[in-house]
C-alpha cells in the first residue's frame, strides 16, 4: 500500500478510537478494504517470525532471504565467528506440532552427519522462544531452479558439470546411509565460484530408520515434478534410486527446459510418472548429444532396477560424455526379449496343425524353407547383436 493510504488509515483509526478505543489500524484496513484479511494474516505471521528472530542468541539478523511453507530463512552474521551463516525458522504456527518439530530436526541431525563440499554444511540447531531455528552454511549465489528461468535451458557441458556435483553430493550421503528424497531444482544451489551444493534434507531419511519408513508407507513424500514412482506408490523400501530419479529428472528439465511430465494438477502429473513413457530429452532438445540423452533415460527408468545402481556409476558415465565418449552403463543394455519373442513367433506352429517333430504337415516344403531361413536371420542378427555390444563395452 501507499504511504498516503496509510495516512489515511491512521487518520481514520485515530477518529474511529474515540469510540472503539480497541480499535487496531489493521482492523481499519480491513474494514475500507485497504488490505484483505488473508494479507493481514501473512503480514502478522511475517512480521512474528522476523521479530522472534531477532532473539536467537549469538547471531545477528541481517535480512531475510526467503519463506517458504515450512520456514522462513534468513541471513545472518554468526558474533563468535564473525561469518554469514543461513538460519531456518520454524514458524511460530507449527512450533506446537510434534512431527513439525521432528522433521525440522530430523533435518538438522543428517545434515550434521555429512560433511562434503557439494552438502550445505550444519552448524547449528536449537530453540529460542517459541521458536525452532536451524544454522547452516551460506551460499552466495542462485539456485538451478533461478538459472533455468533465467537461461530456459542450461547449456550440456554446464548441466553435466552441475549433474556431476550432485551426483558427488548423493554418493556421499547415500554411502553413509542416507536418501535425500527431494532432488529438485530449488534444492540445488551454484555458489558465484562456480560450486553446486546440495540443500534442504528436510525430508531425508536414513536407510536404516525402518520404524519411519514403515510409518510413512502408503503415502507419497516428494515433490511431484521429480518424485520417483516408487516414492508415489509409498514403498517402505526406498533407496538411493529414488535419488537418482530425482535427479535424472532435474537434468532433464535443466537441459530441456521443461518437467519429464506435466499435469494440470500434483495427481495427474504423479500418475504420469508411473504410466506415461517418457520423450526422450534429445527429441524436446535436438543439439543434446547421444550420450547425455542415454544418462538421462537410464535415470529415468520407472523400475529402480534398471536404473543407475549408484551414484558412483552415474559419476563415470558422465565423465565419460565430457571426455565425448559413450557412457560406459547408460545405453549398454540388450534387450534380448524381443528376439526371443521374434523367434517364439516363427516357430510358433499355425492352428490346426501338428507339432510333433516327424508328424504329417500339409505345410509346402518351399514355406517351410523360409521359415527356416528367417529363423536363421534373426539368430544371426542377435549374435551381430551380441557381438558389437561385446566390442562396444570393451572400448
């Protein structure tokens, strides 16, 4: 609002006090339709967050970076150490809510256990007031999410080498024992000296909290545009594949500029993630080379299973596609299904006829040489097949 309308407001409340002397300026606001009352709500639950903060002993509040749902995020200067440092606040809203409560340090206790230079770094958790705050290293720099918006598509080379970063971030987590479950855009921060690190684990677990996987069965934790299926069908074993989806999809998005799939509503585009089959990134964009395209597709892949096994696996093809060679894991996959279907159908023998070896067929003896010649081609075929693949590896 304009400061002359708050010159007004005040002016009206100041006449309007006369007889209600509990009438608030806010209340005025409201009442000449100045502001609504849901703005009202947001300004005072901001303004309760920015003035609880300021109380959290030891640091100095600097200004505010960001608020989400879940907390609000400011910059601050740490006194003891003279350094910037992040702080996460819960809002006073949810300080009363247990499992709020939990997460919120549950966040603060894995992040605590991993040290690496692509991890945003633990400093501190605790309690001031009525308010929960979590201290975490600061990143000087924009998010992929703000790179994509501002650029619409990342470049390969700089995808790749952001993919490898948190690729790096995962290996290290994952290796002791925990899944981020959040792989996102938003998540991913690029420092101004060209370093990504790894946010947010607000919703990481460790692979061997079987009492809070089992707690969480059935329900989908994850953000749809990047979840992985299983995490939408809310399997209690979850692993480091889900990551690896998560990411697959966030490359996507880098390199393409679009989601993997898109709805009109969370639902829809989860049930696209279990169902729909994926364009392949190198159709939305043609300059992507063959080798990006396959890493992304295996990360892709609906079954954990055919997915990168892990994230050191992922690291080598895609120093691989920088060096420009073919990714040694993604790609290399035979389906040999399909001959085999191929030959079932050939020797499938017609209705209506015999199929004991000797037995009288009214088959033409010239047919029966063609089948078995195309029986004959396709077998040579897969061994083709089978050998360029031998040949393809060993390079």
């Amino acid at each position: 609002m304009t400061s002359d309308e708050l010159d007004e407001a005040l002016e009206l409340a100041a006449k309007r006090r006369e007889l209600d002397p509990s009438l608030s300026v806010a209340e005025v606001l409201v009442v000449e339709d100045m502001i609504t009352r849901r703005q009202l709500d947001r300004v005072r639950g901001e303004y309760e967050t920015d003035k609880n903060s300021q109380q959290i002993p030891g640091y100095k509040i600097l200004r505010k970076l960001g608020a989400g749902a879940m907390a609000t995020v400011f910059l601050a200067r740490q006194l003891s150490l003279d350094r910037l440092v992040a702080i996460k606040v819960l809002p006073k809203r949810f300080s009363a809510n247990e499992s709020f409560i939990e997460r919120f340090y549950r966040e603060g206790r894995a992040a605590a256990k991993l040290n690496d230079s692509n991890v945003v770094q633990a400093y501190d958790v605790g309690q001031a007031g009525e308010h929960h705050y979590f201290v975490m290293e600061y990143v000087d720099g924009e998010t992929v999410y703000d790179a994509i918006k501002q650029e619409k598509r990342i470049s390969e080379r700089a995808a790749l080498k952001i993919l490898k970063q948190v690729a790096s971030a995962l290996k290290h987590a994952h290796e002791r024992g925990f899944i981020h479950r959040d792989i996102k855009p938003k998540n991913i921060m690029i420092a101004s000296n060209g370093t990504v690190k790894l946010a947010d684990l607000g919703l990481a677990r460790a692979l061997s909290d079987q009492q809070l996987a089992e707690s969480e069965a059935g329900r989908a934790y994850g953000t749809p545009f990047y979840i992985s299926p299983e995490q939408i069908r809310g399997r209690v074993q979850i692993g480091p594949e889900a990551d690896i989806y998560g990411l697959g999809a966030t490359m996507y998005h880098m390199v393409t500029g679009k989601v993997p799939f898109e709805g009109r509503t969370p639902s829809q585009v989860m049930h696209r993630h279990l169902k729909d089959d994926l364009v392949p990134p190198d159709h939305v964009n043609s300059k992507l080379s063959a080798g990006t395209a396959q890493i992304i597709e295996m990360m892709l892949e609906k079954r954990p299973s055919d997915r990168y096994g892990t994230a050191s696996d992922l690291i080598e093809d895609i120093d691989r596609v920088l060096d420009k060679k073919r990714p040694l894991h993604a790609g290399s996959r035979i389906d040999l299904s399909t001959v085999a279907q191929s030959l079932s159908k050939d020797e499938t023998v017609p209705a209506g006829l015999p199929a004991r070896p000797g037995a009288h067929s009214s088959t033409p003896r010239g047919s029966q040489s063609d089948a078995t010649l195309k029986i004959l081609l396709i077998t040579i075929a897969g061994l083709l097949v089978l050998i360029l693949a031998f040949i393809f590896l060993s390079g």
